[in-house]
C-alpha cells in the first residue's frame, strides 16, 4: 500500500485558470488537494462574499475575482459521489475536533493515522483512503484538514442523503465551502 506522504503530493485537480474575456486563453494545471484548498482560502481570506464562490453539483468548483476565474476541476478519484457514510462520519469528527489533528506514524505498515483529540482518530487504512481520494489535506503548519474536495464532497453527500432537489446543490455546496474554508483570521 501507498505511504500517505506520497498520496498527499498526488494531483487531485484539473486547475484551469481563465479569463472572462473570450479571447484570451487560459492555462490548465494540476493539483494537490492541498494546494486547491489553500488557493481557496487564500481567496475566501481577500473576500469572503458567496458570490466569489461557485459551484457544480458534481464536484468542479470555480474562484470567481473579477475578470478573472479558477476553476478546479476533480479527478475521478476525488469525486463526491465516492464519499462512503463511514468516511463521512470520519470527516465530520475532523471537522468538528477542537484539537488540530496531525498525521502520525503508529508503526502499523499501513501508513499513519490521523489523530486529533481521543475522539478523532482516524485508522491508518482509513486515512490511506480519504487521503487518496483527496478529500483530506495538510495546511501550512501541518494540521490535517478537510480539503476542498471533503467539504464539496460532505455537503454532496448531505444534499443527497437529505432530499435536497439537485438544482439546490450547487449553491449549497457553494455556501459549504465559504462557509468552511473561509479562514478565522483573514490576516493569518
């Protein structure tokens, strides 16, 4: 099985930046879960207005600044559909453990897992798979956190799950991620 460090350097994004203006060509690259969720909130930290955020109900999402877009589109692996219920679950305790959760080496052969408080933990098999589906991310100081690809792929899940008619999903998972991604202190 794949180390998770590697896993973690895998492209999960098509990027596509463009411009509004038809003439001018855009540029596609790639990119980790990590580096789409920091672009994203690095974005969300300049202006964090839901209308600078849009998404598609199947995962792509687009940073909107002025004439100007970025557009990430996921790869097969990253897509919302493959969220299980149970690394849904895995997810939400992430997201809602008041203590940062890090990657540590338990010595298992599988990789590590992630640890935050002792109620986050999250096996290393398990880990092995959000991380490969891209849904999981390291941030500057080497916390674990939802990437972008989780927090689309949660509230994907949430809308399916719940009833939400599919033409609503777009913008919910728009708010999702501004309301998730938007960093606490716009200057740090």
């Amino acid at each position: 099985m794949p180390s998770t460090s590697w896993l973690l350097a895998r492209a999960s994004y098509n990027r596509y930046a463009y411009s509004t203006d038809p003439m001018v060509p855009g540029e596609l690259t790639r990119a980790t879960a990590a580096q789409a969720t920091a672009e994203t909130r690095a974005h969300l930290a300049a202006d964090s207005r839901p209308r600078r955020i849009q998404a598609h109900p199947y995962g792509a999402v687009i940073l909107c600044d002025g004439d100007r877009r970025v557009r990430f589109d996921p790869w097969q692996e990253a897509m919302p559909k493959y969220l299980t219920a149970k690394q849904a679950v895995d997810l939400h305790l992430l997201a809602s453990a008041t203590v940062p959760a890090r990657l540590v080496d338990v010595g298992s052969g599988y990789g590590p897992e992630v640890q935050g408080s002792s109620l986050v933990r999250i096996p290393p098999a398990a880990t092995n798979r959000l991380v490969r589906h891209g849904y999981l991310a390291l941030d500057g100081t080497g916390q674990v956190v939802l990437s972008l690809a989780g927090v689309v792929a949660l509230e994907w899940r949430h809308c399916k799950t719940t009833g939400v008619e599919p033409g609503q999903w777009a913008d919910l998972i728009a708010e999702a991620v501004v309301d998730t991604l938007t960093p606490d202190d716009p200057q740090g």
